[in-house]
C-alpha cells in the first residue's frame, strides 16, 4: 500500500517552458550523511536508480498544487515537479517538507520565491513598510491604484501583501461601485484605469480575491470593466452576449437554487478565461493557474451533484428515450449529457469510474442506441461524443452490453452495426465524423485492453461475437465496390481506361481506406479470426482489385493490407495467395506505372525486398516460376535478381539434398549382403580350421575331414531337389543354401547363424554346413518343378559326376 501512496513521477521544466517526464519512482524523505540534510529521494521502480535526490532547503519555496503536484525551483531555470498517484502520498511528503522549514502543512506554498536584490531592501526597510497601504477608493486616484496594482505583480511577496489588503478593506466591491459611476458619467479615462485593476487583481491568482470577484452581485461588473480595453477603439460587449445571447437552457427543471447558481458561475468564469483575458505570454502564465483550478472544482462540484440528484437523471434518461420527445426537447437532452460527460473528465479516477457507473445503470447506452439511429445530424454528433467518452473510459464495458444484444435485437440494431453504418453513412464529405467513429471501433476491437483479469474469456468471446455479427458490415462496401461479377469489366473509350470497380467518387476511396486501414489492423490483431475470415470470403482477391483505382492513396491501402498479411510468413496466407495467383494485380500495378519514381513504385518494391530479405521460399519459387519474365528487366533495383538468386541456391540445395537422400537411402543389393556375410563366416571357418589345426595332429583332422566329406556328398545325393524349366535358365541350389539365403532376408537368418556357429564349434568337429539340413524338408516340399522333362535327369547325373570328380565347393550365399 505505502508504494503505490509514494509512486511518484518526476518532472523537470525544459527551456521551452513544457515539463519533460524523467521517469516513475518511489520516493522518500531521508537524511543523507553525505549532504548532513533531509532530501527527497525518488528511486525508479524498474531498477532501483536514482531519478532525484533533492536537499530539502529551509529557504526553497515549495507549492502544493491540485492535491497531487508539489513543484520547487532548485537553481535559475531549473523547475522540478512530483506529481503523485495518491493524494495521500502528496499529503504526506508535504507534511516532511513544510516539517523541515517549520512551516503549517495547511499552507499551499511554503515560501515566496525572493530575489536576492529585494530581500536586501527588506531587510533594510522598517517592518511597518511590509504593509502595502492602498489609496482611498476614488474617482480621482484610480490612476495610482492602477500603477500600484500593475507595481506589485513582478514581486511574488508584494502581491500577497497587496491581496491581503484588497481582502481585509472590502476594497474589490468598491472599486465595482466606482466602475458603475464612470461608466454613467462615461469617464472612458477612469474606466481604462478599472480595466488595468481589475486585469491586475485577477493576476494576484488568489482564490479568495475570486470568490469575490464571481459572486453573483459582482462578477457581470467584474466583466463590465474588462470589456474597456485602453488597446481597444471600442469596447467589446461581453454583458449583452452573456445576458441575452447566451441562454441558459434547463432540459429538466434544477430545483436545487447552489446546483443553478453554480453553474451560471462556471460558465462565466469560463468566458472570462477564455474570451475576455488575452492569453497570457510565457512570464504570466503561472498568474492564472488559481483561476483555472477555480474553474475546475466548481466542474467537479456541478458533477458531483447532478450525480447525487439519482431523481434528476432518471427524469433526463426517461424524456431521451421516449418516443413522442420532440426531436428539439432531446437534441437539448443529448447535448445536456455531452456537456455533462465533458465536465466528468474533471474528476479524479475513482470518482469518474463511480460516475460512469452510475450513467451506465440508467441505461446510458441503450439511449445512445436509440439516439445514433435517427436522422438528425446534430444529435447524432453529440451521441458519438458521448460514446467517445464512454469507450475511451471503459471499452469492456461497452463491449460487455453488445455481447448482451444479439439475445434481445437483430443485426441490424445492434450498437457496433449503428457505429458502423453511421461511418459508412457519414455525409461530411472530408469524414470527420467517420474518422471519429472508426477511432471507436478501433478501440473496441483492440485486444491490448482486452486483457483484464477479472475476465479471462473477454478477448475471445467478443472476437468472436464481432465476427458473427459485425464483419459483414463493416467489410459490405468494400465487397460492393469489388464485386466478382465486374473483377473484370473494363471498357476502353479511346486511349482511356475506364474501371467501373473502381469509382472515381474521391469520398468514396475515402470510406474504402477507412475500412481498409481497420482491416488492415484486424490482420496484425486478430491473426485467427481474420484468418478464417479472409479465407471464407476471399477477401484479399477483393482488396487487390481496388490496386487498379486512380486515387494511389486508395491502391497503397490495399497494398499495405497484402504487405501486412505477408509480413506474418505464415504459410496457410502464403499458400492462399500462391493458389490464387494474388501476386498478379500487385506486378501489373508495379509495371503499369512504368518508370514513374513514386510512393506506390516503392512500397511495392519494398513488399518483393521482404520477401527476398526473409527468404519467404513458397513465395520466392512462385514469384520467379510465374513472373521472373516480366520483372528481370527492371534493374534499377537488385531487388528481383536477388529473388531469382534466391531461387536459384534453394533449388541446387534441394536437389544435393535429394542426391544424398538417394544415396543414403538406396538398399544395398541382396548378392553384396550375402557376399560380405559369406566373407565373415569364411573367415570365421578359417579362424576355427586353423585353432583345431592348431589343437589336433594334421593327419587325425583330415581322416574326420574326409570322412565329413563323404557322409555329405552322400546326404546330398539323397536329397537332390529335381529342378525343371522350360527355359532352362533356372540355377541349381542347393536345399542348405537355399535356407541359408532365404534366412538372409527373412526371419530365420538368427537361426541359420546360430547354428552355424554351434556346429562350428561342436566337439566332434562336424562342419556348418551339415547342421543346416534340418531346413531341407521344408525347401525340397516348396520347390518342386512344374513340369518333369527327361533330359533333366540326364542332367542332374551329369552334374553329381562333375561333383565327384572335383572337390565341391561352398556355394556363395549370393548364388
């Protein structure tokens, strides 16, 4: 709590009198050893750095302005401001610095700031000559009263001391009385005297001297002498304007005799700051900072009173909404409330929100509605004004009441649809109205301020509510104006094109890239919904038609659409546009305006540079396949052949990428596999002939050897498959082998090893191969020749003797 009491920012005066924002902190009073004083400290919340450290002097003038602000001078030209979140943290800080200089913290500045040139002279003058003593209050001396006021304005001690006096003698009303006898003796002399008086009286800058001044019996006198300007040739007529001309109008009758006479009061005064004074010039701007603080509590006193008379507003709120209120009776009813609104930003937060709640349990927005709807201009302007004001306080709570309406109205009363074909509907031929309007929508639709915790589901709901609901009108003139019927339909009247989609009417582009400029934010804010959306309807198709109208401002808006769904590099946009060729309009937009060096030749350029800079492959490969023939010639930029470069390298990547796929993923041949594994297990055999060799005397291991030999080539006799074939071109395979090689590629491989590898390492020595049999019924079942010729048989003998006559040799797995 006590953080955000001292959150501070911290302001310091630049030379062209404007305060510039030095950061956000907290700060604390706290004795400094360094300096052996009491300083203000203000440390940043980011970091914790030091925004300021300030000594607090006993002889600094430190003023307390508008319950939040404290502001010093700490050296010539060097003016610091504290402007605080919480009055309470202004009141506390305060309490420490008018603590140090022994001052009342009752007091709004602690000191008057004295040059040393005069506070020399005080010293030396006796204490009586601290009083200011005022001529008597006559005809005669009015000159000397006016050099006396004029005097005493560049000391800031004399004018209190002067103010005091102007209090203590009921001075002001005399000086009025003598207005009225000049004015009926028409001494023009005396009333530029009372002119420069009471102009000088008013830039004392004392509340109390005001309170005076703008009582009712005195301030149309007060107004009165300022009307004889010495500069003017004739006086102005200020009291005609503000009792005749000026009328003040009661929509509802205001009983409450304060509440009326304060706001006569407040209108009064307003005129006097704002008509009657001259602006003041860079060295008195300070002198009516008391008469604008006036003008403001008084608003928040009116404020706060009608929001008290609850009786008041529902009688006001009941007469809007009524149909049979005549259209004159509710333009001064809407206006009341405009007026009303505009008074409210006076407030302090807490109470504006209270305000703006109560405005919106009497049924504020569904008399807007209502009120947006009819005809009458003025009352429509004042409407939107409210809205304004209502949007810019609380969009969630706008946006809360819409979402409630489809259950209760159709589409076409719902209020964002009014909002929005009052923007589409708007006559003023430069939009101002429009412009206002689409700067509601906007807001409403942002979702940066559709993040409040208290509710989580605000974003999502309402997107998806305004999509439902709304999309469709705000985007019907743009799909009238771009229909598919007319994509196409030109005509050609002589040398000149005539494009009946695109009306030359300049109003008309101008609503367009109104629409355009809010879709165009859609894009970047709404990713999903807009996605979808542009996808169902094509819209982006339609936009690009509007690339071929005359205004450039209109063709670049539409550009700026494409460019900012490009700028996402998401690929569902991409593939969109390469699908439906949406590059096309773009191109013959960039070649119909020829060498024409303009805004609409460089964004387009700038659209390709991104493209290229991102490397936007799906984009780069359909840009160059489709139009490369028609962009190489344009070399006043690197821009397309650095495109076509691009393209270049990406497709001699692709295709080693491809090479080395080929190459990595190509199986390797069943003969290489068997080759390697019949190497392995030769080596193998070898390894175990040599370590036996090794173990048994040579002439032991070839007599079981042999005999091995002979059981086999037996065993092989036996079980000789018979293979016949017409074309003779079947290969001889042995039943072991051709097991060995179908286990090769199947299942049954881990066994045949296995088993070779028992075998090979069995104690009586048996070979590898003999162990093998066991699969041979199964191959000799499976292979059986179709068809049995005689010759086979004569072949097969043939071959067993060939077999006998030479050593048989291991058959290669491969074979």
């Amino acid at each position: 709590m006590s953080d955000t009491r001292r959150r501070v920012k911290v302001y310091t005066l630049n030379e062209d009198r404007q305060w510039d924002d030095r950061g956000t902190g907290h700060v604390s009073s706290t004795y400094v050893e360094r300096l052996r004083e009491i300083c203000l400290l203000v440390r940043a919340e980011s970091d914790g750095s030091l925004l300021l450290e300030s000594k607090i002097s006993p002889n600094t003038a430190y003023q307390k302005q508008q319950d939040t602000l404290i502001v010093w001078s700490e050296a010539e030209n060097y003016d610091l401001a504290l402007s605080f979140q919480e009055k309470a943290g202004c009141d506390e800080i305060w309490e420490k610095i008018c603590q140090v200089q022994g001052k009342d913290p009752a007091v709004e500045i602690t000191q008057d700031p004295i040059d040393e040139s005069e506070e020399e002279r005080v010293d030396e003058l006796p204490e009586t000559s601290h009083l200011v003593e005022l001529p008597p209050c006559e005809l005669a001396r009015l000159e000397e009263i006016a050099d006396l006021v004029t005097s005493v304005l560049s000391s800031p001690i004399r004018r209190e001391k002067l103010a005091l006096a102007l209090m203590s003698e009921g001075y002001i009303k005399k000086l009025l009385q003598l207005f009225r006898t000049c004015e009926d003796l028409e001494d023009l002399e005396g009333l530029h005297h009372l002119y420069e008086i009471v102009r000088g009286v008013l830039f004392l800058n004392k509340a109390a001297l005001f309170e005076v001044m703008f009582s009712d019996d005195c301030i149309m006198d007060v107004v009165g002498c300022l009307e004889y300007d010495p500069a003017l040739v004739q006086p102005k007529r200020h009291r005609e304007f503000l009792t005749k001309t000026a009328k003040f109008k009661e929509v509802v009758p205001i009983t409450d005799s304060e509440l009326r006479q304060k706001i006569h009061q407040t209108y009064r005064v307003q005129y006097i700051q704002d008509i009657i004074l001259p602006t003041p010039s860079v060295f008195e701007e300070n002198f009516l900072s008391t008469l604008t603080s006036f003008i403001f509590f008084n608003k928040v006193e009116i404020v706060s009173m009608l929001q008290e008379n609850e009786k008041l507003l529902t009688e006001v709120f009941a007469q809007l909404t009524d149909e049979a209120t005549e259209d004159n009776k509710r333009r001064e009813l809407v206006n009341f409330f405009k007026e009303f609104c505009a008074f409210s930003q006076t407030l302090q937060p807490q109470n504006r929100d209270a305000f703006f709640k109560t405005l919106a349990n009497l049924g504020i927005l569904p008399a807007l509605e209502i009120v947006m709807a009819m005809d009458d201009l003025q009352v429509r302007a004042a409407a939107t004004d409210i809205l304004s004001y209502l949007v810019e306080f609380s969009p969630s709570m706008v946006r809360e009441f819409v979402m409630q309406e489809p259950q209760q109205a159709d589409d076409d009363v719902l209020l964002i649809n009014v909002v929005i074909k009052q923007m589409i509907c708007d006559s003023d031929p430069e939009l101002g109205g429009a412009v206002q309007l689409m700067g509601l929508l906007r807001t409403l639709i942002d979702p940066e301020n559709m993040l409040a915790p208290t509710n989580k589901t605000e974003k999502t709901e309402f997107l998806s509510f305004f999509y439902k609901y709304c999309m469709h009108v705000l985007t019907a003139p743009l799909l009238a104006n771009t229909a598919e019927d007319s994509d196409e339909r030109e005509i050609q009247e002589g040398s000149t094109k005539i494009n009946r989609v695109c009306p030359d009417n300049f109003q008309t582009a101008q609503l367009l890239a109104l629409i355009l400029e809010l879709l165009t934010f859609c894009v970047e804010h709404h990713t999903y919904h807009m996605k979808n959306y542009i996808m169902n309807t094509d819209l982006l198709r339609r936009v690009l038609v509007l690339m071929n109208s005359k205004h450039t401002f209109l063709a670049l808006c539409a550009l700026r659409f494409m460019r900012r769904i490009i700028g996402l590099k998401d690929e569902y946009y991409n593939r969109y546009i390469i699908k439906g060729n949406l590059f096309e309009p773009v191109i013959n937009a960039l070649l119909d305006n020829g060498t024409r060096y303009n805004l609409l030749n460089s964004a387009i350029i700038e659209l390709f540079e991104f493209i290229k800079v991102e490397d936007v492959k799906s984009l780069i490969a359909h840009i160059v396949d489709h139009f490369y023939k028609a962009l190489e010639s344009i070399e006043y930029v690197q821009t397309f052949k650095g495109l076509k470069g691009r393209y270049e390298q990406e497709k001699d990547r692709q295709t080693q990428r491809f090479r080395r796929y080929r190459r990595e993923a190509r199986p390797v041949e069943d003969d290489e596999e068997m080759w390697l594994n019949e190497d392995e297990e030769d080596d193998d055999e070898a390894a175990e002939e040599k370590s036996r060799s090794d173990e048994e005397p040579f002439p032991e291991s070839y007599e079981k050897f042999m005999e091995a030999k002979k059981v086999k080539e037996s065993e092989d006799k036996e079980n000789h498959p018979k293979w016949t074939s017409a074309s003779g071109s079947f290969k001889f395979t042995f039943s072991h082998s051709a097991g060995a090689a179908n286990g090769a590629n199947g299942p049954s491989s881990a066994n045949s090893k296995a088993a070779t590898s028992a075998s090979a390492t069995s104690p009586n020595g048996s070979s590898a191969k003999a162990a093998a049999l066991p699969a041979t019924p199964v191959v000799k079942t499976a292979m059986v020749g179709l068809v049995d010729y005689p010759d086979d048989e004569d072949e097969d003998e043939e071959e067993d003797e060939e077999e006998e006559q030479s050593p048989r040799k291991r058959p290669r797995l491969g074979s």
